[in-house]
C-alpha cells in the first residue's frame, strides 16, 4: 500500500452542523449537503479534504468514538485504484481487517477500514472511487 495518495481525514464531531463553519474557515472550502449513512449509522459532510463525521443513533460507532474519546481526529484515509486487491495484499501483509469486503461510503465510494491495532494506533480507511 505504499504511495497512495490521502483522500481525506474523518473528524468525529456531535453536530455537523455546529462544527463545519470552523472547517471553512480552516480550509476556504464550502461544506457539502450532509449525507446520511443508515447501514453504518453516520452522517458525513465533507469540507475540502476534511469528512465530518456525526452519529445517527444511539447504537452508531460514532457515539461510542465521541463517549469514549469526544470530538477530534477518527480516521485517515487513503486513495486507492482497487480495494479488493489492496485489502488482499494488507491481509497477506498481517494486518487486522475490520472489512473483508469493501462496503459503500460517502460520495458513492467503497471504503473499508484497517484496524488501529496494525497501523500504529490510527485508523485506516481505504476509498475507491
């Protein structure tokens, strides 16, 4: 997986909405329409290459980042040509998978996610296009 180039960085936060003005004075970019993400339980709008991340239920992965850590850095993720292949080649490589099979993302995308245990305490999100 060496050289793929960053696709964004995922901001978990308790209100897009609160939050994406300081993102657009950050970066001088707009805030995209939020999207809803009801299989994984998120809403997501993207300033630039910054996602915002906000729960959408009780029982979403982002209520439990935002109880146990509160609002700040979710994830880091990489662009990439084909996901199956670099999912495969990361596995072969021994590092732990949360997606065996890419599921779809924001913006249409598949994405899958690498387990902060193999990447040196930061999570991974692979994106393709």
């Amino acid at each position: 997986m060496i050289g793929f180039p960053l696709d964004h960085v995922g901001i978990a936060t308790g209100s897009i909405s609160d939050s994406a003005g300081r993102y657009e004075l950050l970066t001088g970019s707009a805030c995209s329409p939020i999207e809803t993400l009801p299989i994984q339980r998120v809403r997501v709008a993207f300033v630039g290459q910054i996602e915002l991340l906000e729960p959408f239920g009780a029982d979403s992965p982002i209520t439990r980042f935002l109880s146990k850590r509160g609002p700040g850095l979710h994830h880091v993720a990489y662009r990439v040509p084909d996901i199956r292949a670099q999912l495969s080649v990361l596995h072969e490589q021994g590092l732990e998978l949360i997606d065996i099979e890419p599921r779809p993302g924001a913006r249409g995308h598949l994405t899958a996610f690498i387990h902060p245990r193999s990447a040196g305490g930061v999570l991974w999100e692979l994106v393709q296009d």
